[in-house]
C-alpha cells in the first residue's frame, strides 16, 4: 500500500500575467491576458501527489481574506487533508505575482503573508497525525526554523523526507538539514548550498556529493528543459528530459517533486519514480497556470501514451 504523504509548507494565490516580453524598469507594458490560481511551492506539491490519487495532509497557515477561503477549499477539493491548515487573523493569504513571456519561462515575486506564520509548534500540534504519513515534504516559502524543526521531527519518527530549498534561501545551514532523505535543489539552489561552481556536469555531481558528504543520503538535482541527476555517494543517473513545446513553466519543478513523492511513496523504486515525474512535469508545461496545469491519473496516462 502506497504510504501516506504531508506537506508541511506554503500555500500562494498566483497572479499570473502572460507578456510579449518583460518590462523595462520605468516601463509600461501592456500585456494580453491575465490569470488567478492557486499556488504556493508546498501546495502545488501536494496537490501534484493529491491529483495523482496520492494520500496527502498539509500543514500551513493562511490569512483571514478571501483567499485563505479559496485556499482551503481548493485543497479539500483535491481530497487534500485539511486538519492542520490555521487560519492567522489580521493576516493577508500568501500571493505570487507572476510573469510569463512568451518562451513560457518566468519570474516570481512571493509575498508571504500567513506563510511566514507557520511555526515549530504547529508541526507539534500536527505531530500525531504527521506520524503517520511515510514522507514529508519540504519548501522554503516557510520560516527557516519551521524546515529544521520538521526535519528533526521526521528523523527522529523514521519518516523520510524530501526538501525542495526553493527560492534559493542563502540563510539554509547545510547542517541542519543533513538528516532530510531527499534534497532536490535545481542549479543555482545547488550552488548556494555548496558554495560551489555548476556550470559542468562534473562540478555539478561535486557540489551535490559535497552535501553528501556532510550527511544528506541523496540529491536530485532539477535541471530544467536537461532533465534530472540523481546523485547519491556511490552512484549519478542522468534522467532524460521529456521533450515538449513549452507554453508555461512556472510550477513545473513542484510538479516534479509532487509526482516523485507520489511514485516514490508507491513502490519505492528512487530512478522509476524519477522517470514519472520528468513526464508529469513536461505535460504540466504543456498548459499555463501551476495547479490547473497538473494532470489527474488518467491524462496523465494518455500523455505518457504518447511520450514514454
Ligand atoms: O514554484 C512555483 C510557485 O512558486 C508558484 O505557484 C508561486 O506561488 C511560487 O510559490
């Protein structure tokens, strides 16, 4: 039987504004077409995992507006456990405006707002139920402590754990994270962490094993329209990219590690469920808009039809 997955991360309200180009600083532009989803780096994940029949709780904080509403209902929607979503009074949801040009690549401002209200003690007041769940799930759209709090939680519960150290946080101690199952950093996570060059292979499968050798069991490296690597101490496979025509990338690398959570957590097999989740997230650039572009089990099915 398939374990149980959390997420105990962010959740975002994605203001997503498709454009010919990016603006000039000082500039008006006008763009052709506008869109609102649902997003956030933690539950995009979950909700990847959720689409794709997985079992999944989430742990995180919204605001008392609309919304941290919609939010919630979004998730429940998607069969997501809601428990331990709070509600912080005073409080604006978490929001992302977003930028897509017309190669499908973007950029992503993040506001917090409730995000920044997930703490240590909510992972406590989560801790029965999270005991229950065979993998956990981690982004770093939360406070810092929060992520060391539930890595130290899992370890010492034998729950294995996948963390994402998306955006790029330059305050993430290496050793504090040394115990997480999983990290999954795309490049320039990668050289934040290490303190290292990634511009060859060679140097990226050397920053990825300087981590190794300070206690992380293995890095899987996102490496966007290259594929992935998955880098333990003894061992690199290169997963292939899947190639699509790109119409909107953004959320794609949760969309990966949703899906590898799910297959992961399936049958246990690291470099199968790697290779299912390079095909989840090429068929997720293939429509705009983060969650609404991830597939259920069945479309997931007929993609893979056409592109395994
Ligand atoms: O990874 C994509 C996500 O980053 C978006 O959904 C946005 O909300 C930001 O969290």
């Amino acid at each position: 039987m398939s374990k149980k997955i959390a997420v105990v991360g962010s959740n975002m309200v994605d203001l997503v504004t498709y454009m010919d180009r990016m603006p000039f600083l000082g500039e008006t532009l006008e763009a052709p077409l506008f869109e609102m989803g649902c997003g956030g780096k933690g539950a995009n994940q979950a909700f990847a995992a959720a689409r794709l029949g997985a079992d999944v709780m989430m742990v995180t904080k919204v605001g008392d507006d609309i919304f941290g509403d919609n939010t919630i209902f979004n998730l429940q929607k998607a069969g997501i456990d809601t428990k331990h979503v709070g509600v912080i009074k005073g409080k604006s949801s978490g929001v992302a405006p977003i930028f897509v040009d017309k190669s499908g690549e973007n950029s992503i401002l993040i506001v917090k707002g409730a995000n920044a209200d997930l703490l240590p003690q909510d992972v406590d007041d989560a801790a029965e139920d999270l005991k229950q769940c065979g993998l956990i799930l981690m982004q770093m759209e939360v406070p810092v402590e929060t992520v060391y709090h539930t890595i130290a939680f899992a370890a010492a519960n034998g729950i294995e754990t996948i963390l994402n150290p998306a955006p790029a946080a330059a305050d993430l101690d290496p050793e504090r994270i040394r115990q997480v199952s999983f990290l999954v950093p795309n490049e320039t996570e990668l050289a934040l962490l290490s303190g290292m060059p990634v511009s060859t292979d060679d140097e990226t499968t050397a920053a990825a094993r300087s981590l190794i050798a300070k206690g992380i069991r293995t890095v899987i490296v996102t490496l966007g329209g290259r594929g992935a690597r998955l880098i333990t101490a003894d061992n690199v496979v290169s997963i292939a990219p899947v190639t699509v025509t790109p119409k909107d990338t953004t959320g794609a690398g949760d969309a990966f590690i949703g899906s590898f959570a799910r297959f992961y957590a399936e049958h246990g097999n690291v470099a199968e469920a790697l290779k299912s989740a390079s095909l989840y997230a090429a068929d997720s650039i293939t429509k705009t808009g983060t969650q609404k572009s991830y597939a259920s089990l069945e479309e997931f099915a007929e993609f893979c039809k056409n592109h395994s």
